[in-house]
C-alpha cells in the first residue's frame, strides 16, 4: 500500500514522531537521575510505576487528544474514555522494571484501533532509538526498512521468547520450558512483551508467548509482527481489552509445533474465563 492510499498514514506518521520523542525523553530522564532517583511506587511483584511512566503517558495522551480530540484513549497507567473516533491504547513504558535497572530491553507502545482492530501500531525500541511501525494490510517497517519473520524451519535452530509473571502460578510455566527443551527450541525471558514481539517482527526471535499479557503491552508490537508475516493468537479485541489474556506470536514455519507446545498450557486463561 502507497502512503498516499493509506487512510490512516496521518495517524501513523503522528503516533511514530510522538513514540520517538517520549522514548527518548525518558532515556534522557534515566540518565540524568538514575533509578534511585526516579520516584519509584511500588504497585506489587513485577509492577512498577515511576514518575518518567507517569509524565510519559500524559505526553502521549495530551498530544492525541490535542490532534486528534474524536478519539478515545486507554492508558495503561490513567485508564481511559470513549470516544466517537477510534481508540489509542498505550504503554507509555513497556518493560518499566527493566528501565529502572538499566537493562536495555523496554520502549514505548502505542496502538490505534477500530471497530474492534488494530489498524495502527508503533513502537519505539527506546534504548536503540529504533521505530518499529505498521498499519493494517500495509506492511511493518523499523526506520522505514521492510520487516520480515525469519524463515527458520527447524526447532534445534530455533530461539523464542517466553513473558510470566510472579502473579500466576509457576508451574505450567515450567511445564512449558521443559516441553520447548524436548522439542529443540532455546528460549529467553527479557521482561518486556512489546519488545520480546517485535523481536519477532524483525526475525531475532522465532516465537514469543505469554498469558496473560494485558492489551497495551501487546496490540501494537503483534500487528507489527502479523504484518511482517508472524502468525499471531490472541483473545477477541473485547475480551483482550477487558481482561488481557494468551498472547502467540511466531514464524509460520513453526507455529503449528509451537502452538501444540505453549497455545491453551499455562491454564490462566481457562481458569480465569
């Protein structure tokens, strides 16, 4: 699709100039105050908030509701409204523990959707300065390039990404590792599922899963992955947005070997429906 056909190319090109400028803005922040001095709350095991989360999502949200006034706006941290448009649905920083700690895995997310799909989703990959972009049935880009899956075949040259919190049971999750090790496949746990997803967009990583994984974390970076050619699984939009739950991401090539392995195992989403 040409720039010029794509309805929604205003949307896009506004929501990956405001991407790159949040991100950056709270890796400047980090590097002037460091993480003892980030204002941490802590809201739970694995979660969160700081005061750069927190003026990061105002940015954001202040900036579409500024340009965009029709539009509805669901943030992770401030919750959200209807609107009579579309709804934006953002993280303004995915991976918030790695950020606190200095690990280079987390960024900032924002989707658009419509009618129940995302149409829109950006990513800025913050530490590397990267724009992981796409629009519905118009291809997935970083800074502009084409993304493609990895064409990998085999499981034994195979690496994906697990996501699990300390809020579900650790179990089935262990379960799930000793199925991927029997079958062949490495696998990494990195803490950010927007990054762990687009990692699979652009062909590092061969598959990513989690369950649950709330929508903000996930909608943007899968439909940059469903675009370059990952098979994705995920909830109806309704439910997802509700509630969040199983999330699948991987290379066509081994998306039927690794559904059977990970796809309805971790026995959150069944319990919890």
């Amino acid at each position: 699709m040409k720039p010029e056909e794509n309805p929604h190319q205003k949307r896009l090109e506004f929501a990956s100039g405001l991407a790159r400028k949040v991100g950056r803005e709270a890796l400047r922040f980090w590097q002037e105050k460091g993480s003892a001095n980030l204002g941490v709350e802590n809201k739970g095991l694995q979660d969160f908030v700081t005061v750069a989360d927190k003026a990061a999502e105002d940015t954001i949200r202040r900036a579409l509701m500024e340009t965009f006034p029709d539009d509805g706006f669901l943030g992770e941290e401030t919750g959200g409204k209807a609107g009579t448009g579309g709804t934006w649905i953002v993280d303004p920083i995915d991976g918030t523990a790695n950020y606190l700690r200095g690990l280079r895995h987390w960024g900032v997310s924002i989707a658009y959707v419509e009618d129940g799909v995302t149409v829109i989703g950006v990513i800025h990959d913050s530490p590397n300065d990267r724009i992981f972009a796409a629009s519905l049935n118009g291809g997935a880009t970083v800074d502009g390039v084409a993304l493609k899956v990895a064409p990998t075949a085999k499981p034994e040259m195979a690496t994906g990404i697990l996501g699990a919190s300390r809020r579900t049971p650790i179990d089935p999750f262990l379960a799930q590792i000793r199925a991927l090790h029997s079958a062949g496949f490495e696998y990494r746990k990195i803490g950010a599922a927007a990054i762990g997803i687009i990692r699979v967009a652009e062909g590092v990583a061969d598959f990513y899963y989690e369950d649950p994984l709330n929508c903000w974390d996930a909608l943007a970076a899968l439909l940059i992955a469903n675009e370059a050619g990952a098979r994705v699984i995920t909830p109806p939009m309704d439910q997802f947005v509700a509630k969040g739950g199983e999330v699948f991401c991987a290379t066509p090539a081994l998306s039927d070997q690794l559904e059977s392995i990970l796809v309805g195992t971790s026995g959150f989403s069944e319990s919890s429906s």
